[in-house]
C-alpha cells in the first residue's frame, strides 16, 4: 500500500510539473507575441490617416459625368463640437466596451462565432470602433485573410498610437452614412439640415443606426425601417444607463423630419442615375462604403449622355409650366438591359426622390400587353372576337361585382378583334380575357416580365389597378423588343480600381422569358396603336402622335385618374414615361393629361433622327394574312372596310374571309368550318 500511495505521489508531481511547464511556456509565447506586437506597433508608428482619391463616374463614351471625393459631402468635425448625443448612440450601437478594449472584444467576438455556428451563417458582428475605423483607412476590396491580418494590425498601430479619443473622432467622421454621406457632419446636414453639435437625441439615435446599412436605414429612403432601428438604439442607450425611462420614451415620440439639404451639390450630369448606381455600388459585394468613396475607383456606366440630355431637354420642354405635376423617364437598349437615360423627377436639387426607381404607381392600361401575352400562349389570336358593350362582372362568389368603362364612355356593342382591342384600349375585353385566363394568369405574367410588385386577381386587375415600379414596368416592354428574351436593367458596365484593374464587371444573363414568335405577334398588335385603320367605334391611342411619327414603334399608353402613362419601343431603343402627382391627386388639366406622350414621341423622334430606320422583322413560324381589322376574317370587298396586315402564329391564322369563303394557307388543304365558329364568343354569350 506504501509503494502505491508513493507511485501515486510521483504521478501527480509529474502532472503538476507538465501543468506548471506549459502554462510557463504558454506564458511566455504570450507574453513574447504581446511585447512583438508592442514593439511592432510602436516600430511602425501611427497609421497614416489615408490620403483619399476621386472615385469617378464615367458614361457610355467612357467620358466622366460625376466624382466623388474627400473634399465634397465630408466635413471633418473634432470631438468635443459632436453632439453627445451622437457619442453615446454610437458606443451604445456599435462598441459598448469601446474604453475598455483595446481594440478586439473577445468576448463579443466569442458571443458572434456561437450565434453564426447556431445559424450556420454570418448573423452577428463583432467589429470593435477601433477596428471599422481601420477597415475604413485601409483600402481594398479583397475579402481574404490578408486583408484581415493587415485590419488586425492597423487596429493595434491605432489602439497604441492613439488616444481613444482620437480614434473616436476619426471613426465618426469617415463612417459611411448613405447618400454619398461621409462622416456625422455631412449626415447631419443632409438628412437634418443641421450642424452634428445639434442633433437631437432623437436625431442622433437615429444617425447612430444607420452605418449598419446605409441604404436599409436610411431616414430618406427606408424610414420605417430607420425609426425601428433608432427605437433600438435608444433602448440599449436606456440599459446601458446612459438615459433614463423618461428620455428614452420622450426621444422615441419625437416626430422627426428629413430634410435634404444641398442634396445635388456634387451632382453633374444625370443627377438621378448617378445616385441610383450608388444605391446599386453598396449592393455589390466586396466593395466596401468607404472604398467606393475614396479608392479611386473608376465606374464605367450605361448612360448614354447625349440621350440623356435629349430626355432632360425634352421633359424640362413639354412638361406644363405652372403645375406640380412630376415625371419618371427611361430609355433601355433591350437588347442587353443597359439604362440610356434615367429623369427621376423635374427638379433633382429640388427633391431627389427618384420616381422611377423608388415610386410605386398605377400602370393603367400598359399592362394589358402583358394579359395578352398570356392570352395568346393559351389560344387567343390577333383575330380572337369578344363582344364590348357595357359589362357588370361579378366575383367573390357573387358577393362583389365590378363594371368598368371605356374612355369617354364609348362601347362598340359589337364583337371587336384582340388586334382592335389593343389599338384601342378596349376595357371590356381586358376584363374578359382576365376573367377567363384567371386571375393567376396575369400574376404569372408580371412575374415572368420582372414585375416585383404583387398583382391582384381582382378584375380590375386587367386594367392596371395593382402597382408597379416605374423602372420595372418600362423595362418590361424590352422582353416583346429583344426577341423574348429577358435581362435586367442595367446601370453599371464594370468597376476599375486605382490600379486599373477591373474589379467587377456586369456579365449579361439573358433569360428566354417567351417564344421569339409570340413576342414578335405582340409587337405588331402594339404597333396599331399607330394605325387609324383599326378605328372604329373609338380611336387607337396614338392618333394624336401620328403627325409627329415618322418611323415604325411598337407602343402602349395607360391611364387611371392619377396616372399618365407612355411605353413603347423601336427594334433598337425601349422608352417609357409616367407623370403625375406625387400625392396621387387627380389629373384633371388637359396640358397634364397630354405631357407623357408628348415627352414619349418628341423623345424617340430626336433619338432616332440621324439613325437609318429598321423595322420589326417577324421569325420563322408567324404568318401574315390582310385581315378585315373589325371582324378578323380575312378580307374581302363584301367587308366593307380598309385591311390590316395581321401576324398569326403558324396554323392559327383566320382561313374564312367576309364572304364565307374558305381560304387555306399554301400548301394546306381547304377545311370547312362551322359558321361563325368563335369559341371565346360563345362562352361569353356572343
């Protein structure tokens, strides 16, 4: 038992020895890489506070239309004139231990790798102040371990060269605060017209939130989201001590107003576009806020400066004077997406509200293309007749009924073509083929043509009731342009850095979104817009325009009482234009209701004057047959009226003419047919 207790003994002492050696040598190694660390830091000496370079922003032709730099929106305020306010928001928000660390909270970082583990994905952040300032003063976009390491070793250099104080101060006036903002001084003037020594503590609170997404935060563009997010500062501000109760809730009620000032200081040519590819910039990933900024980054863009500045020139004439009416403007090459020109409302300086990319407004009767694209892939014809006569349509199982009208309360009272019906907007007809696609049809549709917005399967529906995007809805008509095939808008061409090399680039992703022939049968149904032959008991869309007209578009108009509307496309060039109020009042000037087509037309004729004129070719497997435009029999001298030349997807073109005969394509045998056989008529009682 002796020797036992003994070996035991021997044993532990053993342990204890290898316990005491490691812990001496883990000691040591610590201790070694703290004093290299020290040594490096004071050795390299303080980081430089980075010199900043122009990020430029160039158009089509590669010719600069805007800059950005550190002389411009970034005003470089000390400590002690920031609000404390602003100082106590911030630790609160982003770095609570801030005087405690020295420049990494292990902790945090610990509590961050076990939620991103639970998740299994990157849900938390753990960045200290010290170490998003070094981020920002170290420019580069690569996202490797380099570029960790050297964010690691600029946070020591700062944390033992400089006071806290100083990083502080440096930290909140280069952060990225949207817009084009650097820094809480230029924030505070752009988003509240007041100096960062002001603010409010609601104000601050707010600003305090927004770093973590510039654009999602933003008081102007997301406000909702903002004011969430500054109730959560001043809550942890309420926890951490720093209010009480009562400040907290009496900040929370403050009503806040956003107040652009000097928003277009910095804002050469195209203003709107130029701040909707900064929205896009912060959406691409990789490039950090402050990178974008100052990197010297060179951004190759769409825009194409003598189109726009035929847009800028054309709305700033035809838009009526004395009116508060605004404007939303796109031109889109459709074969690969690319923006041309972008007005996002009459006055940028103004408001910067850019209504064609943030607006969500009714598209009237521009959707209908889009019901009918869907109608024709399930049987429907140039030459498919329904009955439009005044109509009471009922749904929600009987509870609910809906009776539209046509423009000046006109009705044919007669069968009309789907040709006719698009010339001339026929409501009638849309809600008929709405109602028997079903509503999900045109839900589909919206989808398949890049609508984001949900569209209703009410029957007003048909007629433009559900909101679209300006952007979005132009865009949409490049799909019948490019053959059926999709793409997406596109504003940036590719990214330079200061070096020249490129650092991101667009790759075209087309997408076939319908069959080549059916958006090429659509096209010609829309250039009718154009033609008096399809008038009838109404007049097409376009008639007015026509004097002005000298080449073939494809086009669409819409209207509701609160929106204008003009979309339309030549083989080359896509353009679209919506007006109204920003408050949705009524229109009810005439000047008002004629500006959107008027800016459409003069538009596309300056576009295309030096151009040679190109025409709709139609593909393989369509047929063109002249066609009696009211009836949609083939024609002949018993109809009575001027033909139309009508395209029809191979083997679904009209064989019958006006006189009952029938008359087979080439190469096909004659087929009887039942008199006056209209499946589509005798479902709806015609």
């Amino acid at each position: 038992m002796g020797r036992i207790s003994r070996r035991r003994r021997r044993k532990r002492f053993r342990i204890l020895q290898l316990a005491v050696l490691t812990l001496f040598v883990f000691s040591f190694l610590w201790g070694g890489t703290i004093l290299a660390l020290y040594f490096y830091a004071k050795t390299t000496g303080p980081p430089s506070i980075a010199v900043s370079q122009s990020t430029l922003i160039l158009d089509t032709n590669d010719e600069i239309i805007g800059e950005r730099t550190s002389g411009e929106k970034r005003y470089w305020m000390p400590l002690e004139d920031i609000s404390p306010h602003v100082v106590k928001a911030t630790l609160a928000v982003e770095d609570r231990k801030f005087y405690d660390h020295k420049g990494f909270d292990f902790t945090r970082i610990a509590g961050a790798a076990i939620a991103d583990i639970k998740a299994m994905a990157k849900v938390q952040g753990a960045s200290t102040i010290t170490q998003q300032y070094a981020r920002n003063l170290y420019l580069t976009h690569d996202k490797t371990w380099t570029r960790k390491l050297n964010e690691a070793l600029y946070t020591i250099r700062l944390e033992w060269n400089y006071e806290k104080e100083d990083i502080l101060e440096g930290y909140l006036n280069t952060i990225y605060y949207g817009h084009g903002m650097y820094g809480i001084e230029a924030a505070s003037r752009y988003y509240f017209g007041v100096s960062s020594e002001d603010l409010t503590l609601a104000q601050a609170a707010m600003l305090a939130g927004v770093p973590k997404s510039p654009y999602g935060y933003s008081p102007l563009e997301n406000f909702d989201e903002a004011k969430e997010r500054q109730e959560l500062v001043l809550s942890v501000m309420q926890e951490n001590g720093d209010l009480s109760v009562d400040e907290a809730k009496k900040a929370k009620k403050e009503e806040l107003v956003v107040a652009v000032t000097a928003a277009a200081e910095m804002l050469g040519t195209a203003p709107y576009f130029q701040e909707a590819v900064w929205q896009q910039l912060e959406q691409i990933e990789g490039l950090e806020p402050y990178y974008l900024k100052f990197g010297g980054l060179k951004i190759y863009t769409t825009l194409d400066s003598t189109l726009q500045k035929t847009a800028e020139e054309t709305v700033a004439e035809r838009m009526p004077a004395e009116t508060e009416l605004e404007v939303a403007f796109a031109a889109i090459d459709p074969s690969n997406g690319y923006v041309k020109a972008m007005v996002g409302g009459r006055n940028y300086e103004n408001s910067p509200f850019n209504r064609l990319t943030q607006a969500k407004r009714q598209p009237g009767s521009t959707i209908k293309p889009i019901l009918y694209t869907g109608a024709l892939e399930r049987g429907f014809t140039p030459a498919t007749t329904m009955k439009s006569e005044p109509t009471t349509f009922y749904y929600d199982e009987g509870r609910s009924e809906y009776a539209p009208l046509n423009f000046n309360h006109k009705f044919a009272n007669d069968a009309i073509t789907l040709a006719q019906a698009i010339a001339i907007s026929d409501n009638i007809y849309a809600v008929k083929a709405h109602q028997f696609l079903g509503g999900e049809v045109l839900q589909k549709e919206a989808k398949r043509f890049g609508l984001s917005t949900p569209v209703s399967e009410l029957p007003s529906a048909a007629l433009g009731t559900s909101e679209v995007v300006p952007l979005e809805m132009i865009h949409a008509y490049s799909v019948f342009a490019n053959d059926g095939k999709r793409t997406e808008p596109v504003l940036i061409r590719k990214i330079e850095d200061a070096d020249g090399k490129v650092i991101y680039e667009h790759k075209q992703k087309d997408k076939q979104a319908l069959d080549q022939k059916t958006a090429f049968v659509m096209t010609h149904m829309l250039t009718g817009t154009f033609d008096p032959v399809l008038n009838d008991y109404s007049t097409v869309t376009g008639i007015t325009l026509l004097d002005q007209k000298t080449r073939e578009y494809a086009a669409k108009s819409g209207t509701t009482n609160t929106d204008q509307w003009m979309i339309g496309y030549s083989p080359t060039l896509t353009a679209g234009i919506w007006t109204g109020y920003d408050d949705a009042r009524e229109l009810t000037l005439s000047e008002d209701k004629a500006a959107a087509k008027s800016i459409w037309i003069d538009f596309m004729e300056k576009a295309h004057a030096k151009q040679p004129e190109k025409f709709f070719v139609p593909p393989a497997g369509v047929r063109a047959v002249q066609m009696d435009p009211h009836t949609g029999l083939l024609n002949a001298a018993s109809c009575g009226n001027e033909p139309r030349t009508a395209y029809f997807l191979e083997s679904t073109e009209p064989v019958e003419d006006c006189e009952g005969n029938t008359v087979a394509p080439p190469g096909e045998p004659v087929i009887e047919q039942e008199e006056n056989e209209n499946w589509l008529g005798r479902l709806f009682g015609e």
